[in-house]
C-alpha cells in the first residue's frame, strides 16, 4: 500500500493551504487533534487546537463512541458525511477498520433514507452538480472541480434510486457514497474520485412541491434534448479528464439500457446497476452451487423483475453457461422472468428488446405464484423494488420441490425486499440459501444459525475500477464482469459456506477488490485495451497503487 504522499505547492485540490486556519478548514490535509507539535510550529497552529495531540487511534475511538450513541442510523450517516468534510484521511481510517458497521450507513440502506431527506439533511455541498440548464457550457463549467487528476467518475440523473424512484437532485447521496466505497473497498484515492449529479428535473411531485428541494424545479427533460446533454457531458469529461472510468448509477431502465450500448464501445465506462449487479448476483450463485452441489446448467432462476438488475444478472449467466458450452438460446431458457404484468412469455404484447430472448414459449401466468408453481424453478431472485412479494407460500413452494431453495431478495433499501432472511429461514426450515441486496442479521433456526448474504455490489466495482486504473484500460467489457464474479466466488472459504454465507465476509472487502483488480487487469492486458505498460509484479504493483488512510508529517514541508 502507499505510504501518504505529501503534494506539491501549486494549483489543485492537493495544493498545500496557507499557513494556521486553512490546514484544519481542508478536509484533505486536516488531521485535526493529531497534529503534532512540531507540525503546530511549522503550520501556524499553535492555539487553534487543545493542547493534547491525539494519536488517529484515540481519535477513530471518539469517533467510534460518538457513531455507537446516536439514536438513528441517519444521525450516523450525517455525523459520517460531516467527518468527511472536516477531515478525509480520519474519515476513510474508521470506515475501513469497521467497513460492517459502516456499510450499511455510508451506503445502501441508510443512503437511502439520507437521498430523501438529501435537501433536509444538507449541510455543504459535495459532488459536482451539472443542470440542464448549463447546457452549452458544460466543459467550461467543469473546469470549476479542483483537480485534473480525476480517474473515476460515478454519475447519476437521479430517476430511479436503489428501489425508491425518481429522486432528482436529491440522488446526489448515491455518487458520493459509491465513491467513498472505491477508497474505502479498493483504495482509489479519494482525490481522484468525482461525483457527478445531472439534474434534468424530476417526475417526483412530491420533491417539487418540497420548499426544501435542492435542484431544478422542473418536470424531466427527456429525448433528443436529455441525449444531447449526457453527450455534452460525456465529451467535457472525457476531454478534461482523459482516459476517466465512467460508471453511469441509478438511471431510469429507459435510459440506462440505451446509454450503456451507446457509450460501451466509445469511453471507458460501465453501469453498475447492470452489469456491477449481474456480477454480484452470478457469484452468489456459483457459491449457492458450491453448498448444493449442483451444475450451473441444470438450474431453472425465476426472476422477479425484469429491469436492470434482472437482465443484468441473466446476461452473466447466460454468459458463463455459453463459456460452459450451452448454446445461447440453450443457455437463455434456464432464466425467466415475471414483471409487473406476470410471466414473460412469447407473443405477449410490447416486450421491450432486452426481454425478448428471455421470452419462451409457455402458457401466460398471471402472477409470481403460479409461475413458480408451473416452472418449479430451482432458484428465485427478486429484483423487482416490490416488497412482501416473496409471500409464505411462494418460498414454502421453492422448499417443497428444492432440497436447498436459493432465495435472493436483492431489492434495496431493506424496506423493499422481496422477504426477510428470518422469513426465508423459517419458512424452509433452515432450508434456504439466501442473499439480499441490504444486509439482515443472522437467524438461528432450530440451534443453526444462517449467515445472510448480502450481494452487496461493492464486492465488484471497487475492485474492476482499481484494474481499469491501474492498467489505463480503454474500454470495459462484459467478460471483466464476469471474471470479477469468479474470482469473488472463489475466495469464499468452507467455513463460510456451511454457515450459509454465499460471499466472503465483508471484512476481507480489500483482499477482494485486490484480487478482482488483478484478475481485471489480466483480461485488460489479454485483450490490448492497456494504456500503461504491463509491470513485471502486476500483484504486488496493484497492491502498491491502493490508497492508506495514514497522517504524513508536515512538519518539514513549510521549512
Ligand atoms: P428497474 O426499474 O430497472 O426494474 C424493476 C423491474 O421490476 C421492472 O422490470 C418492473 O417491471 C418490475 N416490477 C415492478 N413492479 C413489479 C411487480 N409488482 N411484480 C413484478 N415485477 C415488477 O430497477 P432495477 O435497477 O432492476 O432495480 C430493481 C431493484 O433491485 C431495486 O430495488 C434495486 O435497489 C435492487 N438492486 C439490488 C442490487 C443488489 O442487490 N446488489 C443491485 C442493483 C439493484
């Protein structure tokens, strides 16, 4: 890992502040109680701080005292979002030390309750706001970001986030928290990270009304006017920050299908609610075959939900059995599909193109029960943002004719998922192999007690972001996806398995994003879409890339 480099004087975000007040006011260089005394000296600190230097791990305590005594997780997330205004380096420490309490706060499900109450909840603006009001000037606009040396950009328009819709500006929570999860799960360097919010207005009639809304007040634009300015944005980013990895979060299914297929082949970029979840979900799935035993191609998955998520997941198994040798449309007929109007079956009425191949011949089904009762599938994966949908009866019948039902509930935040992992649980008798989108508990059933997975996506993109900017990779493919998802299900251990877990424990977040990255940029360097040489420890150079949240010592800098 690097040790913390002490930038230059100069332009930028990591330009040196003055002397005294401005060290604690920037939140890159601030380390708060811990400067030292010579540091005070050289700085111009003296007197600004209490007298006792504190070491970062008397600090990360206090902070740790402080998030354990909050009465909500939203007074955790805010008290989290302030430590990272104030003080960067201290922020990324705690998170990476306690990433299982601090997960489910600084992202999905907490995120979520902080996205809607985003205006409410503001205190300094974080990310980068571009609306489609600048349009024309997007390029001359973004000049106004602090550094050049941006590699990884998470944008969202804000029309569908986790499970909760149309948010609007108020989507902001969602670029800011994925890219706190690249430093903290791979250690891209939190300077080298830029959210981006495009607010092209908002559906939500409810946030229009809201006196307290922070974006434009206005209905979504949409057509050749909303294409022409992610295409501006697009460009700008591109031009200004040459090579950044584009990874497009939390758009509306009409637009994200449509966007990733325009811009694959024509920028470095991905979008994770496809082809990130497709990822997580297919691990979760080779490690459910590795409890039950069985083969890939002999599985029948019976989606709930056929948006982003759902197609997203079936296009990386379909993937992987055509590796196994299925023929494609041999490999489409092990996955099925109930949306909003029942089963998706052939000839029925206005299929959107990313359905069609999902859509065989069968009898309509007119709801999720029936279609499991008829297709007796051997797994279940809800992605449909519709919660109690997986009723008793339906998991009831996925343990009548499966030994070992496989239950994903993927939808977020916990709120909307398909069941809970004590519903699960109870109702196959401990039976189930189960995993969500937003972390449960552990049950204990009958003096067992069951490990919930959580296919939690953070699993993939940190890492496939570190192997793209560590090689430079000029474009990022399926098959990355999909080696991603095998190296993430190989690392799982027996002992993880028998209790139930289908991913590692999230407390080995690095070592995963590390081996992802390498197994990245493998393929990167396999297929020439490399724009760095290839270093002759491709491991240990990829270890060396990964940001430590460590104090350097100032206290020489200004001699
Ligand atoms: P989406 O809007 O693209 O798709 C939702 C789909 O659900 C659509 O096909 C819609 O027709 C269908 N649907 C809606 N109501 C339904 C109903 N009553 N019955 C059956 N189907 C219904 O959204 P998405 O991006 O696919 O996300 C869906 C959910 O998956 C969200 O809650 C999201 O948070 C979750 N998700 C989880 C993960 C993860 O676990 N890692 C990753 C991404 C998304």
């Amino acid at each position: 890992m690097t040790t913390p480099k002490i930038p230059k004087r100069g332009r930028g975000r990591r330009a040196l502040p003055a002397r005294g007040v401005d060290w604690l006011h920037n939140p890159v260089f601030n380390k708060g109680t811990a400067f030292t005394d010579a540091e005070r000296d050289a700085l111009g600190l003296r007197g600004l701080l209490p007298p006792h230097v504190q070491t970062m791990a008397e600090q990360v305590r206090r902070v740790m005292a402080n998030f354990r005594s909050k009465s909500s997780d939203l007074e955790r997330y805010i008290q989290m979002v302030a430590l990272q205004d104030r003080n960067e380096t201290l922020f990324y420490r705690v998170v990476m030390d306690h990433l299982e309490d601090m997960l489910p706060i600084i992202y999905t499900p907490t995120v979520g309750k902080a996205c809607q109450e985003y205006g409410h909840i503001f205190r300094r603006a974080r990310g980068f706001y571009l609306s489609s009001h600048d349009r024309g000037l997007v390029g001359k606009i973004l000049r106004n970001w602090p550094t050049r040396d941006v590699k990884v950009i998470v944008v969202t328009d804000g029309e569908r986030i986790l499970g909760l819709g149309d948010l609007g500006a108020f989507g902001m929570g969602i670029p800011v928290g994925k890219l706190s999860l690249y430093t903290a799960c791979a250690g891209i360097h939190p300077t080298q990270c830029l959210p981006v919010t495009l607010d092209v207005g908002t559906d939500n009639e409810t946030l229009l009304a809201d006196p307290l809304y922070i974006g434009l007040r206005q209905k979504r634009i949409r057509g050749d006017e909303y294409d022409a300015f992610i295409e501006e944005f697009m460009a700008a980013a591109q031009k200004l920050f040459p090579g950044v990895l584009i990874q497009f979060e939390d758009f509306g299914n009409r637009n994200a299908f449509r966007l990733l297929e325009h811009y694959r082949d024509r920028a470095c970029t991905f979008n994770d609610d496809i082809q990130g979840t497709g990822a997580v979900a297919l691990a979760g799935i080779l490690s459910a075959l590795h409890i039950t035993g069985k083969k890939l191609a002999d599985q029948r998955v019976l989606f709930l939900g056929a948006g982003e998520a759902g197609i997203g997941i079936a296009e990386n198994l379909v993937a992987c059995l055509v590796a196994e040798g299925l023929a494609p449309a041999e490999a489409c007929r092990r996955c099925w599909f109930v949306d909003s109007k029942g089963l998706v079956v052939k000839g029925r009425d206005a299929l959107t193109e990313h359905k069609v191949r999902f859509a065989h011949e069968h009898a309509p089904c007119a709801d999720l029960f029936s279609a499991v009762q008829t297709l007796k599938p051997t797994m279940l994966v809800g992605a449909s943002g519709q919660p109690k949908t997986f009723t008793e009866e339906i998991v009831r019948a996925m343990a009548g004719f499966n030994e070992r039902p496989v239950v994903f509930a993927l939808s977020n935040p916990t709120s909307k998922a398909e069941c809970t992992a004590e519903e699960a649980y109870h109702w196959t008798d401990g039976r189930a192999i189960f995993a969500s989108g937003s972390p449960f508990a552990p049950v204990t059933v009958a003096g067992k007690t069951h490990v919930p997975g959580q296919g939690n996506n953070a699993y993939i993109f940190p890492g496939v972001g570190l192997g793209v900017v560590c090689t430079g990779a000029r474009r990022v493919t399926d098959t990355m996806f999909i080696k991603a998802a095998r190296t993430l299900a190989s690392l799982i251990r027996e002992h993880e398995l028998a209790e139930g877990r289908v991913y590692p424990s999230l407390n080995r977040i690095h070592e995963v994003s590390h081996a992802i990255a390498v197994a990245v940029a493998e393929e990167v360097f396999a297929r020439q879409l490399n724009t760095r040489s290839r270093p002759d420890d491709l491991a240990g150079f990829i270890r060396s890339q990964m940001f430590k949240p460590e104090y350097p010592d100032y206290s020489k800098v200004l001699a």
